[in-house]
C-alpha cells in the first residue's frame, strides 16, 4: 500500500481510503470496526465518513462507529468528515452557513469522540450561502483546531477555483483536497476540475471509483444485485440508476469485462488501478459492505494490471463520453456560475 502527500500539503495518506457510508446502514458495528481493523492491517491509514451517512433516522451513526475504531489509535489515523447534510428540522441545519458549520463540526468531533479531525470537507456546494462567508467559517474551524486540512466534495472546476481565489485574497486556510465521484463510465471531472487540480496542486479523493459495482458485473442483464446500490432499497438507487442504468452502460460494461478476460486481471483490480493511475489521483474512497469485499479491494491494490489493459479499457470510457446518457441531465441541472460568461454544468446531488 502506497501511502502519499495529500496534495500540496504533507500529510500522508493511503491510496487505498475507506469510505464509511455502509456502516451503521448496511454493515453493522461489529462488522465495520473488523472491516476498519483489517484495512489498516492492510496498510490503509485514511478513513472518510460524514455527519449524514447512516439510516434515515440516525443520520451520524457512520461517525459514531468510525470513533470507536479511532479512540485507541487516533494518532495513526487520518480521519476525514464532511458537513452539509440536513441534521435537523429548522431552517438553518443544511447548508454552509457559519452557523451550520460551527454547530455540525461540534457535532461530528463529539460523535468521532475526537477534540479535531484530520480532514473537514463541504459535502457538496450550497448556492443558498455565499462562499465568503463559508471560506470564513472553514478558516476558523482550523484556526481553532478543530480541523488540520479542509477540502469539498461534488464542486465544480469553477466551484473550486471561486473558493481558492477568496481564500487566497483574504490570507484564509486553503482548501488542500477535492472529493468528486470519478470512474471509467463517469469522466466528467476530467473536462475542468482535474485542470484545476493540476493547476492548483488540489488532492483528489475519487469516490465510486467501481460505479457502485457495476463494472464489478454485479448487476449483468439489467439484474440489480440485492443489497447493492442499485436496489430499490439503498437510499440513493434512484442516483445510480440515472448515471449507468442505461444499454450503452451496460455495453461499455460487458466490454470492460472482455478486457479484464483477456489480461487475466479482475474486474476490481483494473477498475480501481485505472482510477489511481490518473496522474492527479490521491486516493480511491472504496466502500466495503462485508469483510470479503474488503479482502478483494486489498488483493486489487496488489494487482500487477499491464498498461495495455489500461489503455484499453480507457478506449472504452473514450466511446461510452461521446454519447453519455447522463450529459443532458448534467446540463439541465447545472449550478450558478460564480463567473460571467462561464455556464459549465455541475450536479450537486450526492450519494456520498
């Protein structure tokens, strides 16, 4: 397991990041601490969760789980959470505001069981909040060490850049990282906020960089796998299914599929190591449901994958963007532009 810097900052991290949105949802507590447990036998020193993973009605139970595994090695972990999500019923517990940000950092240390976390994240852009005001509220969760990094998460190029920007003018604490869901069939960072990456020395954590199992061929002959996130029963299917559960998703699939055949590499080995070999990938967030889908995640970072798989199967995510179903439903719900003249789509709606 790899372990590098964290953008431009100097915190090491695995490249292999535990995403912790199952636990307390689909995987109980004893299961997660032994999926955590094994992880970080593993080698993997980077845990993400959020104040909103968990069951409808116990939004914050993934943080609460995550903090048991924490409380007897918090030095050796780097712990990551996010803060948007609704926690309430009143009109100002969703969103960035200062007021939110004050109240669900206090909120997420106490569930972590934790005076700070290592990495503090805005789950996704809230246009109901000036971005002054959260690049301020940000600034002060560090300067009161509550948080060594900040990031985002689902924030466009034009997002992200807007932010740096005040954050530089006004002598802030910067964001360090980004948190966009990226994979083979989902390319759409690549168009503008990779460049802004590169440019600006951004980490990248990549989140469903398996497309929730579909390239794993999960879900072959439009046949939903129980228990995955294309089941009715996961809370954010309907998200999945607008991106993948499509015919030429399920082509560019079965053609993934023939490469791994052909190179004699699983399907997890290559979709992950084609993720991690973007040369502005950080880390890969892979989520585990069982203990067995852990040991295949590990056994994938070990995998020797040829570069002509890679490139292949690149060939295929090349075909599939020509013609992605999910583009005119990114332009439909694209977010303001915080610049004149610039109007480039971003969906901020989030599974993770």
């Amino acid at each position: 397991m790899k372990h590098v810097n964290l953008g431009r900052t100097g915190l090491k991290v695995s490249e292999y990041c535990i995403g912790a949105d199952n636990f307390g949802y689909q995987t109980d507590a004893a299961d997660s601490i032994r999926i955590m447990e094994r992880a970080f036998e593993g080698g993997v020193n980077f845990i993400d969760t959020a104040n909103s993973y968990g069951p409808a009605d116990n939004r914050g139970i993934s943080e609460e789980i995550v903090g048991r595994f924490v409380k007897s090695r918090r030095s050796e972990v780097v712990l990551a959470t996010k803060g948007r999500s609704r926690i309430g019923d009143g009109p100002n517990d969703e969103g960035v505001s200062r007021k939110y940000v004050m109240q669900a950092i206090d909120d997420s240390l106490r569930r972590l069981g934790t005076d700070y976390v290592d990495l503090y994240q805005i789950h996704a852009p809230d246009p109901t909040t000036p971005i002054d005001e959260t690049v301020d509220a940000y600034n002060d969760v560090v300067r009161a060490g509550k948080a060594r990094y900040i990031g985002v998460s689902n924030f466009a190029g034009y997002h992200l850049m807007d932010a740096l920007w005040k954050q530089d003018r006004k002598n802030l604490a910067s964001f360090a990282s980004v948190q966009p869901r990226y994979n083979l069939l989902y390319r759409e960072p690549e168009r503008e906020l990779f460049k802004v990456c590169a440019d600006q020395g951004i980490g990248v954590m990549a989140y469903s960089p398996q497309a929730g199992g579909f390239l794993l061929g999960k879900h072959r002959n439009f046949l939903a796998e129980s228990g995955g996130r294309f089941a009715e029963d996961f809370r954010a299917h309907s998200f999945y299914r607008t991106t993948y559960w499509n015919e030429p998703t399920f082509k560019a699939m079965e053609a993934f599929l023939q490469v791994t055949e052909k190179y004699g590499v699983s399907p997890n080995a290559l979709a992950l190591r084609w993720v991690i070999s973007n040369p502005v990938m950080t880390s890969c967030i892979v989520g585990a449901r069982t203990l067995e889908q852990l040991e295949s995640n590990l056994d994938a970072w070990d995998t020797e994958v040829p570069q002509e798989a890679l490139d292949e199967a690149t060939t295929i995510g090349d075909e599939l963007w020509d013609t992605a179903p999910w583009k005119p439903q990114m332009q439909a719900n694209q977010g303001p532009s915080p610049f004149p003249g610039i109007n480039s789509p971003v969906s901020t709606a989030s599974p993770a």
